[in-house]
C-alpha cells in the first residue's frame, strides 16, 4: 500500500494465478472500505505475500478494520537466508538480477484519478516483485531446518519454539 498522514492512497495486488496486478485508488473513500474487497481480504485461504507488509496491515486494519489471516514477509525469509539489506530495491537485485527505481516512493498518491502512469507502474512492481522473491527463496530454503516450517502461521495461532542450543521451550502466540 501507499499512504500519507490521512491514510491509505493506494493499494496494489497480485493474485499470482492470474499474472496480473490490480491497483485500486480509494480516492474518496476516508474510513469506508468496500465490504466485499474486506471479506475478500479476511478469507482464510487469502496468504498476503509482500516486503514489510506488516506496517501496512496494520495500517489497513487501523484505517478499515481489515483482519488478515495469514500474513508472509519476505524480509524475513530473506534474513534466514542471511541477506542483511532486506529493502525491496536490494532484493530485487539479489534474487531476481534486476535494478528497480525506489524513486516515488514518497510521491503524493493522494491524487484525483486516474492516477499517473509511472505511479500505476511503481505499485505494479511494489505488487509483482515480492511474490517473485517469495518464489525464489522458498526455493533456496525448501528442505533447509529453515524451510521446513509453515512460513505462512496465522496470527492468533499458538506455537512452541524449541532451541538446541539453550535446550529451552518457549510457548507464544503468533501476533
């Protein structure tokens, strides 16, 4: 998503059966939220893939009250697999070979539609790239101790970690 200090100015989505990204402008919208694109958001089979997706649910669920089920950051994976930038533009590089332009980044969103062709083009990539990693680095790890977890734990599920090391067992819940 992109926002400013009023909330969300756009959100971009991949569905990665259909190859396509969707951008929607909610230009207008303030704390309305369409109901059916929130129950589309709040499917347990819906897994939201993206890098430092985190702030950005929490953002949407601030803003909408949108509860997503299950929630993979490709940040993470990418630390597993002991990269130290974990930024898109430098995951991008590292795992696709490609440069990517962070350059609008911090542009205004927060305008009357339609929105402006190298904007739509930056949300696409914002969209596409991190499904791509993903692919990728569940590749590199599948079959590693690090691969051979759910990387995709719903929040609100209980887990045991377990350490060789320390030979202690701590139990929490996935937030």
């Amino acid at each position: 998503i992109e926002f400013d200090e009023e909330g969300v100015t756009q959100l971009s989505i991949y569905p990665e059966k259909y190859d396509k990204a969707c951008l929607i402008h909610p230009w207008g919208w303030g704390k309305d939220f369409p109901s059916h694109m929130k129950t589309l958001f709040e499917l347990d089979g819906v897994l939201i893939i993206g890098c430092n997706v985190v702030g950005d649910l929490h953002k949407l669920r601030r803003q909408f009250n949108i509860m997503f089920q299950r929630v993979r950051d490709i940040r993470r994976l990418a630390v597993l697999h002991k990269r130290q930038k974990t930024g898109l533009k430098d995951l991008v590089a590292e795992y696709l070979y490609l440069y990517i332009s962070k350059q609008y980044q911090r542009a205004n969103f927060r305008v009357a539609p339609p929105l402006p062709v190298h904007l739509q083009e930056y949300a696409v990539g914002d969209a596409i790239l991190p499904i791509k990693i993903d692919a990728v680095l569940t590749e590199l790890l599948a079959g590693t101790l690090v691969g051979t977890h759910p990387p995709d734990l719903r929040p609100g599920a209980d887990i045991i970690v377990k350490s060789c090391r320390s030979k202690t067992s701590l139990f929490g819940r996935v937030w």
